[in-house]
C-alpha cells in the first residue's frame, strides 16, 4: 500500500542479498497521481535452492506495511 504519497512508489526483488536485481530489472510500480490506499501485486517465477532468501526493496517512494494484512509475501514450490 502507498504510504500517503503523491509519488511513484517502486518495489524490486533481489535474491541472497545480491546487489542486482531479478529479472532484468522488473519492478512493481504504483505510478504518481493517487494517494494512501494505492494496492499493488507482481508475481514473479524464479528458481530457488535451500536457504536461499527474497528481498523485497522499495527503491523509491513509501510504502505502508506495518502490519501482515498491509504488506506481504508468498511462495509456491512449483515442481
């Protein structure tokens, strides 16, 4: 959720604490304009070992996510 903002809000992953991001650079992007209560989704498909990690990073902007129902994070073992 935009963190009461009139501003672009951009999210990236990144995997194991890697400084580049994953896929090429794709972003969840919330574009300027609206304000708090703004939602955003992005799925992604990437491959994972054991104990490897997700970093979700907000590279401009604020979000809102103090709380589960406000911010989260799921993953689906396919295979």
């Amino acid at each position: 959720i935009k963190n009461n903002t009139n501003s672009v809000v951009r999210s990236k992953f990144r995997k194991n604490g890697s400084s580049s991001y994953l896929h090429g650079q794709r972003e969840l992007r919330m574009d300027s304009g609206s304000q708090y209560g703004e939602n955003g989704a992005i799925t992604i498909i990437t491959e994972l070992n054991a104990n490897d990690y997700i970093e979700i990073v907000v590279t401009q902007g604020t979000v809102y996510a103090t709380a589960n129902e406000y911010g989260y994070f799921c993953g689906t073992l396919l295979g």
